[in-house]
C-alpha cells in the first residue's frame, strides 16, 4: 500500500506537469509523423525534369517518367533550379529536354537529352541509368514511327500511335522479376519505420530525462521526509520503480495506440509485441532510475540524457537501418539494447514474427533490464540508508 | 572592464562550471558527427553487385555481359558471373549480390527472332534499390532490341501488302536503327552532401538551442535569488545586464559551432566554403538564439514554465528545421516548412556550402532570413517584457 501511495504521488506530479506531457505525448507523435513522411519516400530516386520543348513527344517522355518503376518525378522550370536542387541532393538526378526536341524526332533527327549528375557519384549515376533505361523504351516508339515513315510514306502521327498500340499487343523480349526472398530484415517504409523506432528512442530517452525528477526528490529533501515516516528504504525503491515503470509503459501504449489508429501501423503478433514493450518500458525504467542515481543535479540529467539517448538511438537503428551501415558499426549498436529492440520490432512487422522469434531478443533485453534496475536499486537503497 | 564585459564573463564562467554546457555545446555534436563519419564511410556513394547467370552463351548473352562491364557503369555496377541459378538465388538472399540476371538458354537466337523471350531478374526485398538498378539495366539492354521489332512490326502496318520479302527487307534494315532519344550525361560541378557534413552542423544547433533553456532558467533564477535587484541598485542600466547576457550567449554559440565545424573540417574532411561565409552563418544563428532566448524570459513567468517554452522551441524548431533528418529527402512542403525557422535556413547554408555553391547570395539570403525570424521575436520580446517590467 505504501509503494502505491508513493507511486500515485509521483504519478499526480507528472500528470500535471504539462512540460512532462509534451515529450511523454506530444514529441513521439511529431517525430513519428516527420519520419515517416520522408522515410515513405525512400527506395526510389528522386529525378527532376526541365523540359524546354513542350511538344507532344516531350510530354510523352514526361509522363514515361512520372509512371516510370523506381522513379518520383519533380519538374522545375529551369534547369538553374534544378540543378540548384540536385546540388542540394532534393533530387538524383536532372534530366533536361531540349527545346526544338519534338521538331528534331518528327524530322527523324537524334535527340540528345542531358541527364545532369556528378560521374564520381554513384547515386546520381545509378539515378541516371534508371533515367536511360525509361528514355531507350519511350524511344522505341519514336524510333518506330519515324523507320515506318521512312519505309512506307505516311504520317508521323499515325504511326506513332500505331506503334504505341502494337507495343502493347506485340512480342518482345521482357525482363522478369523474381524475388528470392518475401521476408526483410528491415522494417516496413513509412510510418511502420518510424513509429516503432521512435518507440524505442523515445521511451528510453524520456526515461533518462525524467532521473531529474529524481534528483528533485533528492533535493528537495522529500527522500529524507518519507523515510522520517514509517517507511523502509525498500518501499521508496519499489514506488520509484514502479512509477518509472508505468510512466514507460503509458508512453509505449501511447505511441503504439496512435501508431495503430492514426497511421495505421500494424503492429503484429499481439503477445510478442506486449511481450517487447513491457520488456522495453523495463529497460526504461532501470536507465531512468539509474540516471536519477548518477547525475547530481537535474541539469545534467536533462542535458546528458538526450545527449546520450541519441547517440544510443543512433547506434541501436532508431535513426537508420543499421543494414546500410558497415557490419562494425552493426555489431557496435548491439551493444545497446536499442539494437536488440529495433530487430525485435523488424521480426514483428516486417517477418510477422511470433513470441518464439524474438525469443532471443527478449533475452537479453531482459538481461539489460535486470542489469539496470539491480544497479539503480541497490544505487537509490545505499543512498536511502546512508 | 566595461560592465558589459563583466556580466558576460560572469555568465560564461557560471555555464562553463556546469559541465552540462561542455557537453550540450562541444562533446554531444562532436559525438554524433563523429558516430555519423564512422557509420556511414563508404555509405555515401551508391554501388551494385549484379550477378549474371549465362545459360545461353550466345552472342547477345555476350553483348550483355559487355553492358555491364562498360566504361559508363564502371563506377555504379560490378558484374559477377555465377554458375547456376541456385548459387544465383543464395547470393542475392544473403546479401552478397544485390541481384542477378539469368540469360536462359536459347535466349539470343530467340531475341533476334520474333518469338516472345524474357531475361529474368533475382531480387530480394532487402535490395530495393539495388534491384531497381538492375532491373532498369536489362531493360535499357532489352529496348534496343524491342525497338528494332516495333519498328519492323510498326512499318508492316503502315505497308499495302506484306509478303516474305517484305518482313526480311524490313527486318534487315531495322538492325542498323538506334533509338533516336539518346541520354549525355553533364556533371555539374558540385560536391557530393555528406551525412556528416549535414548532422555536424544540425546536431550543433540543436544542441546549441539549449542555451535558450540555460540561460532563461539562469535569469529566473537571479531574480528569485535577488541578483537581479542588487545589480539594478548598482550604476548599471538595464540594458548593459540585457547587454551582457546576450554577449555570453553569443560567445558560447560561436564558440560550440566554430569547434563543431572546424574538428568536422580538420578529423572528418568535411568542407565548409569561405571562412567568412561560415562564420555569417554561426553568427547570424547565435543571433537567432539570443532573441529566441529573450522571448521565452519576456513571456515565461516562472524557471518551469521556462523551461517548458524552451523545450518547444527546441524540439519544435529542430524537429521542423530538419536537424533529425536530412531535409533534402523530405517532401516538397516539409522542405518549405523547414524555412520558416533559422535553423532551415541555416542549415540551407551550410549545404550550399558544402556542396560548393558559390556567391554572395548563397548566405546571404539565409543570414537575412534568419535576422528577419530573430528581430520579429526580439520584437515580441520587447513586448512582453513590459509585462516583465511591471511585475
């Protein structure tokens, strides 16, 4: 009874404490939205298009673009700022079509169109071999329009179309697709990629700033007051634990709830996934206390802890895969927790993993979490009883 | 010592005892960007391995192979040659090709007859990218091919009779076409944008903001304790303490970010443009945070509701500034949204200066934005501080 009268004290104090609220609500919320957003757009190169012509066969080109496989297409008006926004790395590459470009095929002339990128680049490069691949097929139908015209007489026009209704029917040599594999090892794009990651971070980081609280406590003398009362060192432990724990807790729901309802993240397995947040929230909860226990004042602890939460966040995959880094940097973020939580995360969402798949991952989650709370515990008792 | 001075000396030396400003202001961004240049070395640049499976060992099979191993995709592309389609199917699932590219057999009497035929491509999901690569190259492969046949079919159409003769006449003359759309590549003459050389400066902004928190809970601080009071007793106006306040702010932001950027330039070959440009920009955001701190001390009332406006400005105009993610790969609207706060500007500079734009205006119009966002809130500042003065 006493530990929950602690805890309900700690638990008034943070619901009205609106400051607390935003980075336990408002912040997760925000950053998974901003992420999301622009982690949906991964996967396909951004190109930009100039096209100075504006001709009928230009405009086809365009469209090829637009509705081209691994290719979101940006028109500027000019090739300066286009090339203003390749520079800046908004787009892959720059794709500019010259003007007279229409007048020059019908003619049965070559079109050079300038892809602008940077040859030590291999991004750009690989951006403008898609660019070339779309361009050789949008040809074809140029190139057959213009031989038919030159062979039999007759229109430009028609046989234009007359080419883009045989390129429909006919026989061609076509490229396959066959995908070796149906499970990833990353997370889903898009607001699956950043809710739970976000999760993680922000949980953990929320957790190590709210050692401040501790600190107060500490400072405020009310430690002191609690234990004039009839209260063991042990109770005030287990209240502290228990709030940090169901403030992480909250948090996690929270995210996982907005998750579902307003991007419509799903989540997976049910008990595996209640399973890692409660392991999680108890990750939180030791790195909170233990912080509340290391930092001598609040300042450090509301400074140092974001600190140390993002760079942990970063090596853990919260910010980026960690399959696009170098295979010493992932085994560099294994040493955080963070890293076991973001794969346990990808089993669920991305392999629709069970309780059993992410059984080692639980493992040592949990072996963080004991290592944690014995060290903050044993760290708030001494503290206590001194 | 002019009073200004020693106010300002007095502020720096009380943030540099907390070791908390040491941390915020040099030790977490020289961290990150350091975590950032160690990650992601060798990450910046694009490459692909694509194995290829000659089942055909015919002459167009050949002509592929020489595709890929041409001048143009040396730099993107290394070809692979691999026995069998399940040493294909292992090498792509764990990783080690991006994907492959299997020429079955009879591909290449097939492709120079009319006969349907199809090259096929082994991807797996956790090559997006590298799979899009692969796939748009055999295609750009394939067209040339598949544009000869439209051409030929495309001409039989359009002809008032068609005999054997015909077909082959066609046929002959349509294997000397080229597609008449050709592409050129142009460099532009820019550096590639690092992730190091974009998170060194976000992570020193977002680190420097801060200071508005710092210092705001400083002042509040002072006027609970009744500093504030006896230096208004002193001969000292109010404008030389607001002075001298904002100085220390000013010196610690310039110095965090010239550190930031100078280790980033020296350890992590990050490169920052004209000196002077660099240093406009560090200014002209220290400016920004001056005014943005003056704000949250004329509009809080106590050291928490302090403390609770500054962490708005802080994650709301990092988190919208782009200082959590490159900016450059958001949407078009969150990139405008990024300019409505200094630090999108700010950042804006310094990529442009990384990436070697050149000019006057490629800070000058940031450092015009940013004073223009710092003298609207050093203006509310005003304002509210009358507020301020009354109570």
């Amino acid at each position: 009874m006493t530990v929950l009268a602690i805890a309900g004290s700690r638990a008034r104090r943070i619901v009205r404490d609106r400051l607390a609220l935003f980075f336990i609500v408002v912040l997760p919320v925000l950053v998974i939205v901003i992420i999301g957003s622009i982690v949906g757009g991964t996967g396909t190169f951004r190109v930009g298009v100039v096209d100075r012509d504006r001709g009928p066969l230009s405009l086809s080109l365009e469209h090829d673009l637009a509705h081209a496989r691994g290719i979101d297409l940006f028109r500027y008006h000019s090739v300066a700022s286009g090339k203003t926004a390749l520079r800046r790395s908004e787009i892959s590459a720059l794709v500019e079509i010259p003007a007279g470009a229409d007048a020059r095929l019908r003619s049965g002339r070559t079109v050079a169109i300038v892809a602008y990128g940077e040859r030590a680049n291999s991004d750009q490069q690989s951006a403008i071999a898609t660019v070339s691949s779309v361009i050789a097929v949008s040809g074809a139908r140029v190139q057959a329009a213009s031989f038919a015209q030159q062979q039999v007489g007759g229109d430009f026009t028609t046989h234009l179309a007359t080419a883009a209704r045989l390129e429909a029917g006919s026989s061609s040599v076509a490229v396959a697709t066959r995908s070796v594999d149906s499970k990833s090892n990353v997370l889903p794009r898009g607001f699956s990629y950043s809710a739970p990651t976000m999760l993680v971070l922000f949980v953990f980081i929320n957790a190590l700033a709210g050692g401040a609280a501790m600190i107060w406590t500490r400072q405020l003398g009310m430690y002191d007051r609690m234990l004039a009362a009839p209260v063991s060192p042990r109770q005030i432990v287990f209240g502290e634990t228990f709030v940090y724990f169901l403030i992480a807790l909250v948090q996690s729901l929270l995210i996982v709830g907005v998750g579902a309802v307003v991007f419509g993240v799903h989540w997976g397995d049910p008990v595996a996934a209640a399973a890692l947040i409660v392991s999680w929230a108890l990750v939180g909860t030791g790195a909170g206390m233990l912080a509340g226990t290391v930092f001598s004042t609040p300042e450090q602890s509301t400074s140092i802890a974001p600190t140390v939460g993002i760079v942990m966040g970063m090596l853990g995959g919260c910010m980026w895969p960690l399959e696009i880094v170098g295979s010493t940097m992932r085994t560099i973020g294994h040493v955080t927790p963070h890293a076991w939580a973001v794969d346990a995360w990808t089993a669920l969402l991305s392999r629709n993993g069970r309780l059993v798949d992410i059984a080692r991952d639980l493992a040592v989650l949990l072996a963080f979490a004991a290592a944690l709370l014995v060290a903050a515990t044993s760290r708030l008792r001494r503290a206590l009883s001194a | 010592m002019p009073p200004v001075l020693v106010i300002a000396g007095k502020d720096l030396r009380q943030r540099f005892r907390d070791r908390s400003a040491i941390v915020l202001g040099f030790v977490a961004p020289l961290a990150i960007a350091a975590l950032m240049s160690f990650a992601f070395r060798g990450a910046d640049t694009f490459h692909v391995t694509i194995g290829v499976v000659d089942r055909d060992h015919g002459p167009i099979a050949a002509a592929f192979t020489g595709f890929l191993l041409g001048p143009d995709l040396r730099g993107i592309v290394t070809e692979r040659p691999v026995t069998d389609v399940t040493t294909a199917r292992r090498l792509v699932h764990d990783g080690t090709i991006a994907a492959a590219i299997v020429i079955p057999p009879g591909f290449s009497t097939a492709a120079t007859r009319s006969g349907n035929t199809r090259l096929v491509e082994l991807t797996s999901v956790n090559s997006r990218l590298g799979g899009e690569v692969s796939r748009s190259l055999a295609e750009s492969f394939v067209s040339q091919v598949n544009a000869d046949r439209l051409s030929v079919a495309t001409a039989l159409s359009g002809a008032s009779g068609t005999t054997a003769g015909t077909v082959a006449q066609l046929t002959a003359a349509a294997e000397h076409l080229r597609v008449p759309e050709s592409v050129v590549n142009r460099p532009i003459g820019s550096r590639p944008l690092k992730a190091v050389s974009y998170y060194s400066p976000a992570m020193a902004i977002f680190f420097l903001f801060f200071a508005i928190g710092f210092t705001a809970r400083s002042f509040y601080s002072e006027l609970r304790d009744g500093m504030i009071d006896r230096i208004a007793a002193a001969p000292v106006r109010p404008a030389t303490v607001l002075f001298g306040k904002a100085l220390s702010v000013v010196v610690y932001g310039i110095a965090s970010l010239g550190t930031v950027l100078l280790c980033t330039a020296l350890l992590f070959g990050a490169h920052w443009g004209n000196p002077l440009s660099v240093a406009a920009l560090c200014l002209a955001m220290t400016t920004a945070v001056v005014a943005l701190t003056a704000f949250v001390i004329a509009v809080a009332r106590t050291d928490r509701q302090s403390d609770g406006f500054s962490a708005l400005i802080v994650f709301g105009l990092s988190l919208l500034g782009g200082n959590f993610v490159t900016i450059s790969a958001a949407p078009p609207l969150m990139r405008r949204l990024a300019l409505l706060t200094p630090n999108g500007w700010a950042l804006r500079g310094f990529v442009d200066l990384t990436t070697g734009a050149r000019g006057a205006a490629v800070v000058l119009q940031p450092v015009v934005a940013i004073l223009a966002f710092s003298a609207v809130f050093a203006s509310l500042a005003v304002v509210f501080s009358r507020r301020l003065v009354i109570r």
